[in-house]
C-alpha cells in the first residue's frame, strides 16, 4: 500500500491510503506526460460546445482504472466543498454568468423542494454566497407549496437563508410580493435576468417554469430527470473515452466503464427479468475479458440502477445474472421507486468499478465539482460500513473536505505518478471534466426530446 504525501499549503488534503497497481500507475503517467494536449483538447472542445452551468462526478479508483460512475446536473453538495476553494468557484460562475447573460444584475435560484433539511439547504447558502460574489442580486425561491410566504431559515453557524414563493406574471418567473399589483408590468418584485435550478425535477417538469419571455433557464428543462437518462449520458461518454483514449494512447476502458440498458422493467410486477439478467451476463463477460487481458485477478460485479433519478436510491450491486431473477420482496421495493416517488421502469447495468481508497477507516470515493468548464473543489465520500464494490451515497456516509483548487490545476509532472496528491487529483480533474464533456453533448441531444406544452397563465403561483 502506498499512502501519496499531502499537498503543501493545504492541510485539508486528506491522507490517501490507496492500493495502487502498475494499470493506474501507467494510465497516471500518461496523463501527466500529455498534459499540453490535453488541455488543449479541452479548450478546442469548449469552443464547439456549451458546458453545463454546473455538476459533480462520482469517481471510482480501481487501482486498474479510473471512471466516473455518475454526472450530477444538478449538484448539491456545496457546502462540503472547502473555504480554500471558493476563489476558484467565484471565478468560475463568474465566466458562466458572463456566458449566460453578460448584462444580469438578478439571479433567481429554485432549489428542491426540501424545507427542512438543512445539510441541503447549508448547500445553497453556499451557492447563494458564491453567485453574489460575482456581482448578482441572488434571492430563492422555492417550489414548494409551504413556502407561501418569505421566510428565514436558521442554518448551522448562525447563517440564515430566505427562501420566497416562486410566481409568474406576463410569462415570467420571478418573487412577487402580496401587495404587488397582478397587472403590473414586467419587470416588478424581482424579475431576474437568468434562473438558475438546483431541483432535478424528479417530480415532474412544473409548469410554472415553461416557455419562459426573455428569461434564461439553467440546466434547461431537459435537463432534469423527467427526459434525462443516465444511459444518454454513458453512450455520449462511450464517445468521449474513444477520442481521448485515442488522444493519450491508452486503452479506454482505463477510463470508462462498460454499461447497457433495459426498459419495461417492472420489479414488482417481476417483468422484465430475462433482459436484465441477459444484459447483467453480457456486461459480467465484458468485463471477464478485461480482467483477463489485464491479469486482475478479482470477482467482476455491475450495478443496477435506475436510469433516471439520484440521491442514491434504487441501486443494487450484482454479481451474477441469478441474483437479479431472485430478488425478494424488500429488494424489487426498494429498486421500484426512487426520490419524489418515481417509478422506476428504465435501468441501466453498468460496469460495478471498485474503490481501492480508504480515508478515516471507511471506503472512500472522489467527487468532483464544477462550474463552467472549470474544476472548482471536490470532496471524498466516505461510508464505513459499505465496501469496495458498494454503493456510497447511502445513509451513513460522511465527507473529507479536500483542497481540490490548487492541487488538480497545478500537477507536479516531474513527480512519480501515485506519490503526490496533485497529480492523483489532476488526473481526477480531467476524467471529471471528460464526464462534463459529455454531459454536454447529451444535452444538446436530448434537447429536443422535452414535450411541448401550452404556456403557464401569466399570474401564477408555485404550486
């Protein structure tokens, strides 16, 4: 076991304990030696191609590779990113506000519909906070049918957050007092320029927020998980992999991980079963191959998840087809629905990439966050009582701060791959960023696939 030395300067850099085998520690080196082409690979995408205003990617260290497992279009999370950080987050919104509507003065944020939970809403204090830097008016307003009135939350640290109805009028959305008058004009109460969601609209797409006049929405309405898949995101991935494995010269699996798809599932009806046991034995002999070829010796897995939702639910881990004819009925409820009550009838049976970090005595995985095209910090997802080939982001779970501003934008190239952590975060940065490519190129597919529907009436409140 070789532990990487912590990053001068940055004490909350945690101490990696990392099993670390040649595979990574080749895939390491070429990442650091192709530095320059890859980052000008980066920049001439960027020019192509939109990025997302925001997102996270869960990563998965093998020791052999390196993955992103999940992209996050909606991240929350925030407030466990650390103070060292925050320059870089406030630069980074402030190049995707200028993008997004160089001349705002409002922004509106629509978080979930969450009143309570105050770990989320800690979260977006800190984004409030981070947008205001970059010169904005930033109010939220909520969804939510309690909130009917402006109200103070009270927050860990004696901060306080106003969340305000979210309303309508003349086509746009925006914070409109009781006492304003319902014919006033455009531009009354609050009437932001740009409105940005931090909701996944796993409850459904509200009709309060189509067919805005002269509002920009951020992430769009395709975006959220009534039309997203996660399966879109992976064949747009599968893309990317290729023409950067082809770019660094290596393999691209090192980089992505095997995944199909299986619709008309029904776990309680127990429908469905024949394709996702096929499709479990197909990805299981993918990665057999792999194994094979690259002389690891381990026991493969997938995991089966819903290909539409988050928040870590209906997820299993599967290693072999029988286990998924044989589910019992506590297992086929909980891989039914997902959050706000989804159904699930779409899964996606991805490669299952093991996690060979450990932090704090609990196995650990890297989540990285951006803003624009930009890396802007990132945290380890820590559970104690899951292992290697489990899913993370469960109850229990907890998160290791980590500097991720300085260490993953200034790699040590002369340093031996695996014994420094800014190199070890730089290659995380760029798998990241190479998800945040994709995510693009999904959107701009997926942007046709939201239904039309008939305009919210112009004097309107969240419900």
């Amino acid at each position: 076991m070789q532990q990487p030395a912590d990053h001068p300067g940055h004490p909350a850099v945690p101490h990696l304990t990392t099993a670390l085998t040649g595979p990574l520690l080749e895939l390491e080196r070429r990442i650091l030696d192709s530095m320059p082409a890859i980052e000008r690979w980066f920049r001439l995408f960027w020019q192509d191609h939109v990025p997302p205003f925001y997102g996270s990617v869960d990563l998965r260290n093998a020791g052999y590779k390196l993955a992103p497992v999940d992209m996050n279009l909606f991240p929350a999370g925030f407030n466990n990113l650390s103070e060292d950080m925050l320059p870089c987050a406030v630069q980074a919104a402030q190049a995707a506000v200028e993008r997004l509507c160089p001349d705002a003065r409002n922004l509106l944020l629509v978080p979930e519909r969450h009143t309570r939970n105050l770990h989320y809403l800690t979260n977006v204090a800190r984004l409030v906070r981070i947008l205001a830097a970059t010169g904005l008016e930033v109010r939220v307003g909520s969804l939510s049918a309690e909130v009917t009135e402006p109200t103070v939350i009270s927050l860990p640290g004696n901060e306080q957050l106003r969340v305000e109805p979210l309303a309508r009028r003349h086509g746009r959305v925006g914070l409109f007092g009781h006492g304003d008058d319902p014919e006033s004009t455009p531009g009354a109460g609050f009437d932001p320029c740009a409105i940005l969601l931090n909701n996944d609209l796993s409850a459904g797409t509200p009709e309060i927020l189509r067919d805005l006049r002269d509002q920009v929405l951020v992430p769009p309405l395709h975006a959220g998980w009534t039309v997203r898949r996660k399966s879109h995101h992976f064949a747009a991935y599968d893309e990317i992999a290729d023409e950067f494995a082809r770019l660094i010269s290596i393999d691209a699996w090192m980089v992505n991980p095997y995944f199909a798809r299986c619709s008309a599932v029904d776990f309680q009806a127990r429908e469905g079963e024949d394709c996702l046991a096929e499709s479990v034995d197909h990805v299981l002999t993918r990665i057999r191959a792999k194994h094979k070829e690259y002389g690891i010796d381990e026991q493969p897995f997938v995991i089966v998840k819903a290909d539409a939702g988050t928040y870590g639910m209906g997820i299993m881990t599967v290693k072999d087809a029988s286990e998924v004819r044989d589910l019992n009925r506590k297992q086929r409820n909980r891989m039914a629905v997902v959050k706000e009550g989804l159904q699930v009838s779409d899964v996606i049976i991805q490669e299952g990439v093991p996690t060979r970090e450990r932090i704090e005595e609990g196995t650990a995985e890297p989540v990285v966050y951006m803003v624009d095209k930009y890396v802007v910090g990132g945290f380890y997802r820590v559970h104690r009582e899951r292992g290697i080939d489990e899913n993370l982001n469960a109850p229990g779970a907890h998160f290791v701060q980590l500097a991720f501003a300085g260490a993953c934008n200034l790699p040590d190239c002369r340093a031996l791959p695996g014994t420094a952590a800014p190199n070890r975060f730089y290659s995380y940065g760029v798998v990241a960023r190479l998800a945040l490519a994709a995510a693009a190129i999904e959107l701009e597919r997926t942007a046709q696939l939201l239904p039309k529907a008939s305009s919210a009436p112009d004097v309107a409140v969240a419900q």
